[in-house]
C-alpha cells in the first residue's frame, strides 16, 4: 500500500468555495458496498435511505474562532497565531505565521492578552503562554479559520457551524454534518430515526496531506474525544436491535472506534474520553460502524484512506470519478456521500 494508492486530480474549480442555501440542498451520493452500486440524490432525502431504528451519530464539537492576529514586542511586526489545542488554562499548542518567532519572544493579541512563546515545537508550532486565559477574548479577537483551499470570505461564520455544535474546541468543522437543518432532524426524527452526540475536536491537520511513501509510516494527528455513557449504552441497544450505527463525519468514525478499542468481549463499545491516535486504514476491522455520512476528502489525505478502508479504495476512486464526472462539489462546503 502507497501514499500515491490515494491521490487524484482535482481541478481548482470543483473546490466548493461558499456553503450551498439551503443546507440540506446539497447533492448526495450513496454508495451501496453491497451493491457495488453508486446512486444520485439530494441530503435532504437521507430518510429515504434509513430505516426506524437507525442511530445517526453526531459530533457536537463546535469551531472556535482560533485564528488571531497579534504584534511582536517592541517593534510590532504582524504575526498570525492559530490555537490548535488548549494545554493548560493560559497555554496552548499553536501555529504562528512570522519571523524571528523564538523561546522568548513577546506578543500583543490585538483585541487579547499579552502572550509567551515559551517553547519551540515542529515546524511552525509553538507552545504559547497567554497572561491570561484567551477564551474570553475570542469574541473580539478570533477569526474564523476557514481551511486553506477556501479564497472567499464567509459572511455568516455559523455557517461553517453545524445546526448541533454544542462544545466548544475545534479548529475546523465536522463538514459532513453541516448539512443537516433542524427540520431535517425533526423530520428524521418522526420517521424513526435516533440521534447520539459523540465529541471530537478537530485539529488543523486533518488537512495535511501524507508525505511520506508509505501511510504506515505516517505519524497520525493526535486529537481529542469522548463517547459517553448514553451515546454507549444508545449503540448497544441499536446493535441488539440489530438496526444500523451511521456515523455523520470521519470525526464521529474515529471516536467511536476508539472507543471500541476498550469495549470488554461482548460489547459493541465503551465510554471513552481522551486522545485519540488512531489511524484507519484498508484492512481496519469496523467494530462500530455500520455506514457514514462524509463529504469529499483532499487526496493524499488520511480522511480519504479512512473512507478507502470504509468502503474499498477502488470503490472510493470510482465515486470521485463519477462525482467529478457529474459536477458534484467538493470538500468543506461542498456536497455529500453516503456510504452504506
């Protein structure tokens, strides 16, 4: 297995630049695993392909506003600071964008704080020390950090947040579920169809492609989740039943398999809170996961290897190829998949 088994090409114009109105208006294609079949239809017609008893689960996490600006001290150079995970009340993991930015150095978070760098991580990651915790100044002093591929501004931040987002913690959506509204909850609802919220943070390199040749030699990014007591007992009593877990994102897969790696013998899953490293590949054994709802991933990626693993690689390759094929949209505000 290569890197390289996972790449495509994408021509700039099938980059989703601005979320589809309404939300539940994006396409959606369904890939039948069984089947080997691939059909076309609109989110707003998920019901027609989920049965009474079906439990989606969602990520509740919810994008902070991680991006701030700041000054250094004293000559006021601009320097972009990205909070990608919190450490302790006042220090955090982050991403600077700026020179000359060493253990030592002292910032203004215009609008915030004064902070710290007190240690140099890899790459362009800093250990910042806030003199105070900087949560209560995102309001003033946070932006939105779209990802890297999006060239538009965003008028509505809340639309690069799910109808759902809950806890406060990420630095990017859970795309797959912005396309849900509250009246297609409501109407899944009537239908039959249960709902649980699993939480997973999502860090910024959930966009970093895989560099190295082979992807088991890539270190997977570290983030963290929790499954609780309910959301467990709520999958078990859906797998006793014999009805079907659907995960909405990869973010939602990954906490809910990690969950499972603790489940004793005879259960489906366990409640779990922590760090999550897990990294799903082609040959991973789903414990939990019965179908998934995602939208489409960068190539390279380890969410597209996720999705390969789901479904088979060259099942995946023929769905981007006809979604291409049929105009679908691509990655964060573009359109969906369901895999069944």
């Amino acid at each position: 297995m290569k890197t390289s088994d996972f790449d495509y090409n994408l021509p700039p114009e099938y980059i989703a630049q601005l979320p589809i109105e309404p939300r539940d208006a994006a396409r959606l294609l369904v890939l039948d695993r069984k089947a080997q079949r691939i059909l076309h239809s609109i989110f707003r017609n998920l019901g027609d392909f989920l049965e009474p008893g079906d439990l989606l689960v969602l990520n509740e996490t919810r994008v902070i506003p991680a991006r701030l600006y700041a000054h250094k001290l004293p000559t006021g150079g601009r320097v972009e600071v990205l909070l990608l995970r919190r450490v302790t009340d006042t220090t955090w993991e982050t991403l600077v964008g700026g020179k000359g930015l060493v253990v030592g150095k002292t910032l203004q978070v215009e609008n915030g704080p004064r902070a710290e760098i007190i240690k140099l991580l890899d790459g362009a990651r800093r250990l910042v020390r806030f003199e105070q915790p900087i949560e209560p100044f995102l309001k003033q002093a946070g932006h939105v950090p779209l990802p890297p591929y999006i060239h538009t501004h965003l008028h509505d931040p809340d639309r690069y947040q799910t109808v759902y987002a809950r806890q406060p913690g990420s630095a990017a959506a859970p795309t797959a579920g912005l396309h849900f509204t509250p009246q297609l909850i409501e109407q899944l609802g009537a239908q039959g169809v249960h709902f649980t919220q699993v939480l997973l943070h999502i860090g910024l390199d959930t966009f970093a492609p895989v560099i190295e040749d082979a992807p088991d030699n890539h270190r997977i990014h570290t983030e963290w989740c929790q499954v609780g007591d309910e959301a467990a007992e709520i999958i078990q009593a859906t797998r006793r039943e014999g009805k079907r877990v659907i995960a909405v994102g990869t973010t939602s897969v990954r906490a809910l398999e990690s969950a499972a790696r603790t489940a004793p013998s005879g259960e489906t899953v366990k409640a779990f809170e922590g760090p999550t490293d897990l990294f799903i590949l082609p040959g991973h054994r789903f414990r939990v996961v019965d179908a998934m709802v995602t939208n489409f991933h960068l190539p390279r990626s380890t969410l597209i290897m996720l999705v390969s693993a789901f479904a088979g690689r060259r099942f995946i390759q023929d769905a981007y190829r006809i979604a291409m094929e049929e105009g679908y949209r691509f990655y964060s505000f573009g359109d969906a998949m369901l895999i069944l």
